[in-house]
C-alpha cells in the first residue's frame, strides 16, 4: 500500500521514563557488552551512547574475553563469574517461542557482572541497571536472580488504520492520534513507534496487538494486503525484544476470501486460515499470534453457525500451532441488545456462563482473555469469576490501562493500586491473609500454590499471563495527562512481578522520568496520586454499582445515561433503595458463580464488602453499612469528600509546580482544574439525584440541589 507522507508530529514526544539523565549512573561507568545477537546490539546501543553522554567508556567484547577493569559488564553466558548455586528461577515457560528473559546480577566490591542466558534477558538486565542508578553500584554485594512471572506481558492497541466515524482514530484513545496509523495509512515515519518500543521494553512488556479488537473492513486487510506494514512494525518492535500481534476479524474468511461463510468446522474456512496464517509467519517469523473479539458487541463470531467458541478458537489455533502462534480469544461476550425490563438477564453472568462449559476444550495455544471484571472495567467491579472457574484452559487477565471509565486521562487516577488489589486477590481465602491458596496473579502466571477446591479437586493453572488496552497516543506526553504514563510504566513493573508495591513503583516512575528533582516534587507526586483511585471512586458511582456516565462517550456523569438501553448496565434506583440483586436466593445468581468462601461471602449484604454492595444486592437507601454509615449518607459524603480531596491534590501540585518543567507543569494543572470541574459536577448530580429519589436530606445539611 502507500504511505502516508505527512510528517507525524510536530513536536517531540516527551522522554517519559526514559529521561537521559536516568542514565547518569551507568553512563558514567566503564561498561562492557559482550556476546552477540540483535539484542545485544541495542544494549550495546544503548550503554554506547550514555557512555558518551556522562563520560564514561564503553567496550563491546566477546564472551569470554578478559574485562578486568571494567565497572559493568552485561554479558551473555556462557558465565564470566561462577555458577550459582542454585539455578536460575524457571519462567514457567508458556510456550509460544519466547525465549528465557531472566537475568541474573552479581556486585562484588561495587563491580556489576549482569549475565543473561538469551539477549532479550540481557535488555531486561540493562534497564534494570537503569532504574537502580547509583544503587546499582553502591549497594552491599549481592547475586540476584530475576525472572519475569509469566512469558506473556502484553498490550493491545484499540487503533484503527482509518478514523472511525464514531471512535475516531483510537477506540478509546484520550492521547491526541495513534501513533501507528493516520487517516487511513501507516506512518511512513515510524520513530515514535521505535521511542514506544525502548519505553516498553524498559518496563518489560514483550508483545504488542496494533490494532483495535473491533476490526473494520479496513483494519482487516493487515492480514493480508497490507501485511508488508505490519513487516515494518514488527521490524521496530522486535529491536526492542516485542512481538507483534494483530487483531482478526473472525469473518475474514467471507470479508478478505470471499468464501460465503467463516463456519469455523467447515474445511475451506480451516483452509483460509491456515494460508493466511501461513502468509503472515513467513513475512514475520516471530509474529506472536492473532487476538479475536467474536459474538461480542457486533463482531462476528462461531454463534452465527450455532458452534462453540472452543470450536472457533482451536480452529484459529491449528493454523497459527506450526509457527508456535497464540489465538488470544476474549471472554468479553455478553447480550448487548438486552431489554432492559427484562430483570433476568443479567450481563455480569454471561462470560462465565459462555465459558465455564467449555473449560478444557481449548487448545493449548489458545489464552482466554478475560477482563478482570465481569462488566466492564469500572473503578469497582468483584473480580471476574471465570478466573477461577477454568482449571485446564490458560486464561489471561485483561486490565484497562487507558482511562476510559476512570476519568480519560483528563483526571489523574494512578491505578498501579487498584492492579496490585486485583492481583492479590484471593478466590478460595476471604481472610485477606496470605492464606494457603493462590492469588489472581498467581491464576493468570500458572506459579504460586495449587489451587484446592472442593468444587474442582486440586489442580495448578496453566499459564495465561496479562494483557492491557493501552492509553499512549501521539500526544507530545504520550498519555494526555503526564501522570498517566505512570499507570503504563506500573502495568508493565507489575506484569514483571505482580508482587511490586504500587507506592515504590510510583518512585520508580518519578525519580526516572524527573530525574534530580526535590523531594517536595516527590512528596506532592504522592499526595496527588497514592489514593487517586479511590478519590475518583469517591465521587463518581457509588459503592460497586457502576456506570452513570454518559453513553456513548463514557465521560463526566450521567445517572440514568445506560438506564433504560440495551446494555445490560443497570442500577435500579426507585424511590427506595439502589443496586442489582445478583444473589443466588432472590437475585440473578451470579454470586453463585463464586467459589466458596466469596460465594457465601458476597451472598449476604451483612457480609459483602460496603465498596461492592450495590454490585450485589438492591437495598433501602437507609440500609446500614458495615463502616456504620447509611447507603444515602454514604453517598453524600463520599461525593464531598471525593471532591475536597481533588481540591487537596490541586494545593499540593500547586507549591511544586514552579520546580518541574513548564510544560508538563502547565498541562498538569490544566487537568487538575478539568478534574476539579468534573468532579464537582459528578458530586452534584450524583448528590442531587439520590436526594431527589430518596427525599433523605444530608445529615450535615450541605448544599444539595
Ligand atoms: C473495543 C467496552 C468499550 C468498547 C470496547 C469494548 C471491548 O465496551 O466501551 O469501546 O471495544 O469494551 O473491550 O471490546
């Protein structure tokens, strides 16, 4: 095809966490780089030029050739220290061709040895030196061994090649362009895709989908006639360690083929696929695999043919198997032309009751895509059930890191703390303890404990790993707001190891992207954004109910916006009371869909936690919680509170604003004032909403209208 000659920015993207004085510390060292591989090139690329930046000295060796003097060597093995004594820790390998990624780090009297069995474990090795900086070099001696969780840490692109009329140029995109296409076309310049890549790479991300889940005719021929763009995508990608991934429609057999069906048990369409697939590896040998949205809002899928989305998945499946591809298949399918009288219908059971039939039918290279709630990545939601009701098929947990129902980049919302909760999450232990059994990211990374159930006997997931919708755009901070980039950098830290806390993360991401910036600047980054997810919890839905934006866009409030349309997100307020019945007793049973203990414990409104009682069960306005407060006056609190805390966030940036750069400084406080906006008018109708329904005045007497 041709290509776009625009130029693609006009001004220079932001160096995020890679500011080049987060080199400094290295820069400054005599390093040596050894081995080979493409790589090893771009490690060597890159400690070449911060060598040169602060004065230090650089060498590129063999392996094995003698680096006496040298401060930091990063080398591939064979070994130039001895063997550990115990083994480096196994990725649990998931398949799909990845290669081992970790590393490991010795320091003996401040010289660092990093020694990687594969060039992509010898990249992960470099950043991490990065992000340690002087700490790299001064800490006590030490031999660590670091590994990722899982081979599969992925992010996927809601782009679209030409503007959609609707969602425009990215699908949920709140950060100016994609940075991959333009009205119709590929960039021809792809060196904002290649500064993407380093950024990715420096936080361990390993795959990318390009293009959004909803294929349009369009985006479909990527696959096809416009596969020689996607060559060059994964040519910038792949210097930096990541695979690409594209996004299929399941009906291209019909759209792309002209076959008259996409029947997944048919023979031709089998054969379509297995041409394509076999087109695609041979114009990319590493490409990682195709990601499906089918029977989901629109797009075609297996049920038009009365088959089963095993059926369709394990037919993508065997055509991708040869080349060690992955069908990413997502569980996102639900009615989204319900009637909204129709109070059976319950959109939070669907993906369960779609998929727990079906466990043990995928193939083994076959990940089910599973967002972490049942509805859809609202600031509040229980974490989806069918992660833990799928034993033998590898499910992945699917975060939004684009902030589409959390303020859209407009408001700073850090989200590395609502991740960090869902990842530590507990399926079969309420306690809140570390318990005996296994945590989501356990589920999701196929390590940790067995899992013992009286439901499902004993049994040990296999891998499915993580996925994320990102929020980069061609916007000259990338993200819109500067703070979001440290959603994307924690995303990509947690994916590596779920375990990291959200707090020191935050550090990570400002003493990298601010580098030498006062303490007070860092202390205000914290008032800002440490509880940010739960100030916007504060003044938007209330208490797991969710939604009560406005259609279609999905920004600012909108109580009744979703009340009465097909979209099965409903919270049926009357006069009485609020929330969704979803017990097994008298409600749509979806808290049945639970394991014990959360199924019990979700069951009752005693025992469901306050943060998802509207999730589970309708109740009078006047109904006590357990923090003591009732439902209503729960909600006019929370809405003031929630407000007075933006008020707080924009006091303190604004006494360290002057001490950072201008132009993040003035973006920055442009958002906080269209949080501060926002947020008043979500606290005022929300208030003034459930003040009219419930005829309850504020015990406080505050302003309600
Ligand atoms: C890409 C939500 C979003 C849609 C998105 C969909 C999905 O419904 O609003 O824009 O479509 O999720 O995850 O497929």
């Amino acid at each position: 095809m041709t290509v776009d000659s625009r130029p693609l920015t006009e001004h220079t993207a932001h160096s995020a966490w890679l500011h080049d004085d987060a080199f400094a510390a290295l820069g400054s060292r005599r390093v040596v780089v050894a081995g080979d591989g493409a790589l090893t090139g771009t490690v060597a690329e890159e400690v070449a030029a911060a060598t040169a930046r602060f004065g230090g000295a650089f060498s590129r060796l063999e392996v094995g050739d003698g680096v006496s003097d040298a401060e930091l060597v990063l080398t591939l093995s064979p070994p130039l220290v001895e063997p550990v004594e115990t083994p480096m820790v196994s990725t649990g390998s998931t398949g799909a061709g990845t290669a081992d990624e970790s590393f490991r780090l010795t320091r003996e009297a401040g010289a660092v040895v990093v020694q990687a069995a594969s060039d992509a474990g010898l990249l992960h090795g470099l950043f991490h030196v990065v992000r340690l900086g002087e700490a790299a070099f001064d800490g006590p001696d030490a031999d660590e061994t670091h590994a990722p969780a899982t081979d599969l840490r992925m992010l996927d692109h809601w782009d679209n090649v030409d503007v959609h009329p609707v969602m425009g140029q990215v699908e949920r995109g709140y950060s100016g362009g994609s940075i991959f296409y333009d009205h119709g076309y590929v960039h021809a310049d792809l060196s904002r895709v290649e500064r993407y890549a380093r950024l990715l790479a420096a936080v361990g991300i390993n795959r990318v989908a390009i293009n959004n889940v909803n294929v349009h005719t369009r985006e479909a021929r990527l696959l096809t006639e416009d596969l020689g763009d996607v060559v060059r995508v994964a040519a910038v990608f792949r210097r930096w360690g990541i695979r690409v991934h594209l996004s299929v429609s399941f009906a291209s057999p019909i759209t792309l083929g002209g076959l008259d069906t996409s029947d997944p048990l048919d023979q031709d369409v089998a054969h379509w696929w297995v041409r394509a697939a076999a087109r695609v590896w041979d114009a990319i040998p590493d490409f990682g695999g195709f990601v499906v949205k089918a029977d989901s809002e629109g797009q075609p899928g297996p049920f038009a043919y009365g088959r089963t989305h095993a059926d369709g998945a394990n037919m993508l499946a065997a055509a991708v198997e040869p080349y060690d591809g992955l069908i990413h298949w997502r569980a996102f399918v639900y009615d989204h032309k319900q009637d909204w009288r129709d109070r059976s219908t319950d959109r939070a059971r669907a993906a369960y009751d779609h998929f727990h039939p079906l466990d043990g039918a995928f193939s083994d290279n076959v990940v089910l895509q599973v967002k972490y709630g049942p509805l859809d990545f609202q600031v509040r939601e229980p974490l989806s059930p069918v992660l833990a009701a799928m034993p033998h098929t590898r499910v992945a947990l699917e975060l939004q890191v684009t902030q589409e129902y959390t303020g859209q980049q407009q408001h700073a919302v850090y989200l590395g703390p609502q991740w960090s909760q869902l990842l530590g999450f507990r399926f079969w232990d309420a306690s809140g303890g570390e318990g005996g059994s296994p945590t989501v990211a356990d589920l999701a990374t196929g390590r940790g404990k067995a899992v013992e159930d009286p439901g499902t006997g004993t049994w040990r997931k296999p891998a499915g790993g993580f996925a994320a919708v990102s929020n980069v755009g061609d916007d000259e901070f990338w993200t819109g707001h500067p703070f979001a980039q440290a959603n994307l950098y924690a995303y990509g830290r947690l994916c590596w190891d779920p375990a990291l806390d959200p707090g020191a993360l935050l550090d990570e991401w400002a003493a990298l992207t601010f580098p030498g910036t006062p303490s007070a600047v860092r202390d205000a980054l914290h008032t800002v954004l440490d509880r940010s997810w739960e100030t916007y919890e504060q003044y938007t839905s209330p208490l797991g109910v969710g939604f009560m934006v406005r259609p279609g866009h999905h920004y600012g409030p909108d109580v009744d916006g979703y009340e009465y349309t097909p979209w099965g997100t409903y919270h049926f307020a009357d006069r009485d009371g609020i929330g969704v019945d979803r017990t097994v007793r008298t409600g749509t049973g979806y808290a049945g869909q639970y394991p014990a203990p959360w199924s019990a414990v979700y069951e009752s409104p005693s025992t469901c936690p306050d943060e998802l009682l509207l999730f589970f069960h309708h109740v009078p306005y006047t109904h006590v919680l357990q923090s003591g407060s009732t439902v209503v006056q729960h909600i006019y609190d929370t809405h003031f509170d929630g407000v007075a805390r933006v008020e707080a966030m924009i006091g303190a940036w604004s006494e360290v604003s002057t001490l950072v750069d201008p132009h993040v400084s003035e973006r920055v406080s442009e958002r906080l004032a269209e949080q501060l906006r926002s947020a008043t008018e979500w606290r005022d109708q929300v208030n003034t909403y459930f003040f009219r329904k419930s005829g309850i005045p504020d015990e406080r007497g505050r302003r309600i209208y």
